[in-house]
C-alpha cells in the first residue's frame, strides 16, 4: 500500500508541474502579445500613401470638424469651426484656392502647391518617432492605443511658449485595426477627436462655387 502511495504522489506531483509550467507559459504569451508593437499607424499611413482617393475625418463635434481628402492630384483641407465659419483650402492644378464659404469669396495663389501632401507628410513625422503602446477605455469601450511624443497637425491645443517634449498624441485602434480616436495632451488640457477614415470622397469638395467672388 505504500508503495501505492508513494506512486500515486509522484504522478500527481508530476501532473501538478506540467499544470504549473502551462501557467507560466500561458502568461508570458499573454504578456507578450499585450505588450506587441502593432504599428497600426505605419500601417495607416502606408495605405494613404499608396491611395489615390481617400478622406480623414476629425471632429470634436458637428460644428467643429477638419476634413482632409484627396483624389489623384488634388487635395482639400475643410475646416469647420463653432463660430460658424467655414474655411477650405483646395489644391488642384497646382495653385491654391482659399476659400471663405461665411463670406462667398476666395483668393488664388498661382503656382502654389505646398500643402498637397499635408496629410500623409504629417503622418510621417509621427510615425518617425518611437511610441508606446497600451489599453484605455474611452466612451465605454476598451480600446489599443500608440502614444506618441510631441507637437503634431492633429494638434488643436494652443499655448504660449508650448514645450513640444511635453505633448502626448494617443492614437486608438479598434479590433480591426481601424483609427477611431485621437487624443493629444498637454498639461492638463486634454482633447479627444472622433476619426473616420474614408476610401471614397465627395467630388462637391475639390470645386470652388461658382458664385463665390475672386479677390
């Protein structure tokens, strides 16, 4: 019987150790897959690149929003504020119209085409950058986040004597992938942008009204 015994306890030592090692293994997986870089916004950036039509959405709310979109070789800044103005800067045929929608004007700049790439330049400046990587909730949803440091065109907080070492730009991805939200810090100001990015674009956008006066 003791022999019995003495079998019994070295199989159920052996089992608890195989259970034990499983553990273990099971959460350095967890771990390192919690803690993977998924330059999801390389990867963002990389798919703008390549595209030819496409539109970027960042809105606080319906009367304060940007939309940047692009079809071949024109590119469209929409600026929408809570003042009620309305601003957009088109490029195409590479000159430069600004146009002021509250007004029914615009201004032509000839030969002028240096904010034809605003936004996938911009883009590039923050993926340069090393970043970390974690999880946060926002809007009752948990969401994977990269955090990046310093100043960058999404940045909509303004500040004298601002200390760029200091910004924090999150940028928060949904289970696909998909750039939901955008949130820069500094201080203790904090903004949070709602994003939506677009494959297709409103044509209505790269045309200057044809009632809107030239000065």
């Amino acid at each position: 019987m003791k022999k019995i015994d003495k079998k019994k306890k070295i199989i159920f030592l052996a089992i608890l150790s195989i259970i034990v090692i499983g553990i273990i293994v099971a959460s350095i997986i967890i771990s390192n897959n919690k803690n993977t870089k998924q330059d999801n916004l390389k990867k963002i950036y990389d798919r703008l690149l390549a595209s030819q039509e496409y539109s970027f959405k960042m809105e606080k709310n319906d009367s304060n929003k940007i939309i940047m979109a692009k079809k071949d070789n024109q590119t469209v800044i929409d600026q929408y504020s809570e003042d009620g103005g309305h601003l957009t800067t088109l490029i195409k045929d590479g000159n430069t119209y600004l146009i002021y929608h509250d007004r029914e004007e615009y201004y032509l700049y000839e030969n002028n085409n240096i904010e034809q790439n605003i936004l996938t330049d911009g883009i590039k400046e923050v993926v340069d950058r090393d970043y970390t990587i974690g999880k946060e909730e926002v809007n009752g949803k948990k969401y994977y986040y990269e955090e990046y440091t310093g100043s960058t065109i999404f940045m909509a907080i303004t500040a004298l004597n601002i200390n760029s070492e200091d910004v924090k730009t999150r940028f928060y991805f949904d289970k696909d992938n998909n750039l939901i939200y955008m949130k820069t810090t500094y201080d203790d100001s904090a903004e949070l942008l709602n994003v939506e990015i677009s494959d297709t674009v409103d044509n209505s956008l790269f045309t200057v009204p044809t009632n809107y006066a030239e000065n």
